[in-house]
C-alpha cells in the first residue's frame, strides 16, 4: 500500500512501530502488516491510499 497525507497530522503504528506523519509525507508498506492510524488531534485528517 502506498499512504499519502493529503492534510493534517497522525500517529500511525506499522508492526509495533510508530511514527508521526503530517501534511505532504508518503509512506509505503508491504501487504499483510498490520497496521493503526489515529489521528489524536484537535484537526481533522485527511489520506489517501492505494
């Protein structure tokens, strides 16, 4: 999968391991990780993915 941050800012957490990712950042994973993203602001947020 491919995730792009079109707006705002997350915490997203692939295989136990968590990182910050905000408006513009791409981050890419492999199928069959498990995966969690929360968006623990006051903003919303907005991605796309494919």
């Amino acid at each position: 999968f491919t995730f792009f941050m079109h707006m705002g800012h997350v915490l997203a957490t692939v295989n136990e391991i968590s990182f910050y990712i905000s408006k513009g950042g791409i981050w890419f994973m492999e199928i069959g990780n498990n995966y969690s993203i929360k968006n623990d602001y006051d903003q919303p947020a907005c991605i796309f993915f494919s």
